[in-house]
C-alpha cells in the first residue's frame, strides 16, 4: 500500500504542485470575490447589481472562448498561464489601489471583471489540457477528486476567511492576501516543466477554421455535445440560485453570518463529496451517476432554501446540494478527458466552455432581473396572512425564496428530459 501511494505520488507530482499552487491563488481570488460581492450589494442593495459583477466575468468569457481554445491548442501552456495570471494580479491590485485612494466605485469593478474574465477565457482552455499532460490515464478520476477536494476546500475557507479579514482588517487587507497567494502560485508555475501536446498541422491553420473543427469534432460526438447541453441546461439554475442567494440570506436573520455560514457548509459538503469521489471505483456506468447525483442535488437544495425559515433548514439543503457535485464532476472529467483527443482538448473545451458556460451570465442577469423587478414587488403586495407569505414569509428575501421553489421545478424538469437522452447513455461505452 505505501508502495502504491509513492508510486501515485512520484507520477502526479507534477499535477499536486501546480493544483496546490494554484488552489491557493484561487482560494485568494475566491476571498476578493466574495468581499467585493458583500461590499457591492452593501453598497446598493440590490441583487441585480451584484449580479452583474459575475455577468461581467463571464461575458468576454462565454464569447470568446471558442477563439481562446485555438490559440491555446497552438500557443505554450506553462507561457500562457503565467501571462493570464499576471494580467488577472494587475486587476486586482487596481482594485486595491482604487480602494485605497477612496475612489472605488461598482462600475469599476464590473470593468475589472470583464478583463478577468477575458484572461480566464484563455487560461482556463490552457489550464486543463496541462492537468491532462501531467496526468497519467489510469490517473484521471483521481486528479479529478484532487481538484474537487481543493475547490471544495476554497469554498469552505473563501466565506470564513474573507468574512474574518473583512470584518477585522477591511477589504484592502483581503485584496492583499489575494496578490501574496498569487506570488506563490506564479513562483511555482515558472520552476515547473510543462510538456506540450505534439505538433499537428491543423494547428497552424487559421483561428476560424480551428474553431469549426471544434465545432464539427463535437457534432460527430453526439454523446459529449448532448452531456454539454445537459450541463448548460443546469447551470443555468445553478446561476440564478448563486445569484439569488445572498439577495435571500442577507436580509433576513444572520445576514452576513447566516451567508457565510451556508457557504462554508457547502464546501464541508463538497469536501466530503471529493473524499467520496477519491475513494469510489471505477463505476460501471459514469452516465448514471452523472444524471443520478444531478437529480439528488437539483430535488433537494432549492426547495429547502425557499421553504425554509432557519440557518438549520438553509445548512440542510447545502449538504444535501452539494456532497453529490464532487462525484459528478469526477465522472464527467473522465468522460471528457478519454473522449477527446489531447491535440484538440484546447479547442474542444473551449467550445466547450462557450455552449456549456453562455447560460451563466444569462442566470445572474435573469435572477438579478427577477428578484429586484418582480418577485420583491410582488411579495410586497401580499397580505400577511396569503398563501405566499405563509410558504415564504415576508419583507425582503421573500422574493428571492419564492424564485428558489421555481428553480426547484426546473432543476427537476431538467435532470428528468436528459435522462432520456440516448446520445449522452451512449457515452457508457466510450468510459
């Protein structure tokens, strides 16, 4: 057994390094988000302001990944990291400079996200054909649940760490520890080798035809372009449920705490779900799992927010949301990464990104839109004693609970028509 471990460790010593490293620098990027997040709505009180700091982020994203991906296919991947990361660490520390002169405004921070979010455009296509480069095949679910198990950990320190520093220190002291965690992981990155994919003569092709051989590469992949679907399909609830979530919390009783709170037990949870993810063999049917973990997290969380009125019954419905993600996440990276060929991941994910991750910014907005425009307003003219204001009280974040039950209903209609989907349970033969 430790023979095992020092064999697993000696061949992904690559990949714990960089994914260490850059866990870190996305726990500080995580702990800025957050803040700016509590800091904007504070400032506004509005859900539709905040959520506009993530339309912000993914909107150059959503549009300009699938062009993002050629360049990644044909530029060098360690070359391409270290120029994203230093762009994205120049933004924050406008940030931290804005704050500090007491000229900080919301719309900054929107023009700020933008130019982040344009970098992870060709960062993240980049990013993921490196971990497949420093992993080895039979390697793939477990590198899978590593990175589960450190998004899981930021997600539980992200809300305790940037609350506490808030709290204690203020913003600026936040944006500070985000750029140390960005020295780090940029001091790691430059002693690291990174292999590169072998040259192929499509790559020099131009940008545009790169990108429609994406295209056409997932066309005669039914399988993973239907599974793309699926999972846009979810994150579309999943977007307006992130973006709902403090407009529901904040307000009612806890406010910052009852927020935080819920967020460091979804990592809990998600932690738990990565240790789940780690230990589970080699399934019979990935599909299945996929479809039944997504139907687990999609039939519980929502309902539990919008119906309930307490930290317990909101802590609950995080759980019982979020230790099933991990294991998805896991058999759908392994699909993924068996099912594409490594010379055209850069381009393949990209497009990827573009059809999977457009509906994000289409959440925030639509959320954002809902909460502040028609679901408050129509709370608000509710007596007390209506049917409404019995499931989902009154005053403000009663309109935010009642947009949770409607994403309850459709996270359930989602997962039930995908699960029909012949083209994505043909994929059990490919895993």
């Amino acid at each position: 057994m430790k023979k095992n471990h020092f064999v697993f460790l000696r061949d992904m010593r690559g990949f714990l390094v960089l994914s260490l490293t850059q866990g870190l620098s996305a726990l500080g990027s995580g702990m800025t988000g957050y803040a700016l997040i509590v800091w904007s709505y504070q400032q506004q009180g509005s859900a539709l302001t905040t959520a506009l700091l993530t339309v912000c982020s993914y909107a150059p994203y959503v549009l300009m990944s699938i062009f993002a991906g050629a360049l990644s296919d044909r530029w060098n991947k360690k070359r391409t990291l270290l120029v994203c990361d230093t762009l994205a660490a120049l933004c924050t520390l406008t940030a931290y400079l804005l704050l500090r002169a007491g000229a900080m405004r919301v719309w900054h921070l929107y023009v700020l996200n933008a130019l982040n979010g344009l970098m992870n455009t060709v960062q993240s296509p980049a990013a993921d054909v490196t971990v497949t480069l420093l992993t080895p095949k039979e390697h793939y679910q477990q590198a899978s649940a590593v990175q589960s198990f450190l998004n899981s950990v930021n997600s539980l320190l992200t809300p305790a760490l940037a609350t506490a520093i808030l709290t204690l220190a203020g913003l600026d002291a936040v944006i500070l520890v985000d750029l140390c965690t960005f020295a780090v992981a940029f001091a790691a990155l430059w002693r690291m080798r990174i292999p590169e994919t072998p040259a192929k003569a499509e790559q020099n092709a131009g940008i545009l035809r790169q990108a429609g051989e994406a295209l056409r590469w997932l066309r005669r992949n039914r399988g993973i372009l239907h599974l793309i679907y699926f999972l846009a399909a979810i994150n579309l609830t999943a977007s307006m449920y992130q973006a709902a979530l403090p407009a529901l919390l904040l307000p009612r009783a806890g406010g910052e705490t009852a927020l935080g709170v819920v967020n460091t037990v979804t990592g809990v949870s998600m932690l738990l779900g990565s240790a789940l993810a780690s230990a589970w063999p080699r399934p019979r049917s990935r599909v299945r799992i996929i479809c039944n973990t997504l139907l687990i997290s999609m039939g519980t969380e929502n309902l539990l927010l919008s119906l309930g009125r307490s930290l317990p019954v909101w802590c609950a419905g995080a759980c019982l949301g979020w230790t099933v993600i991990p294991l998805m996440n896991a058999n759908l990276q392994v699909i993924m990464r068996e099912g594409i060929p490594v010379e055209m991941q850069g381009r393949v994910w990209a497009a990827r990104n573009t059809l999977q991750f457009f509906t994000i910014p289409v959440g925030y907005l639509l959320s954002g839109f809902l909460v502040d425009a028609v679901m408050e307003p129509l709370m608000a003219t509710q007596m007390p004693q209506s049917l409404l204001c019995t499931l989902f009280g009154t005053g403000k974040g009663s309109g935010a609970a009642l947009l949770f039950l409607i994403l309850w209903i459709a996270g359930l209609v989602t997962c039930l028509v995908f699960r029909r989907d012949r083209a994505i349970w043909a994929l059990e033969g490919n895993s």
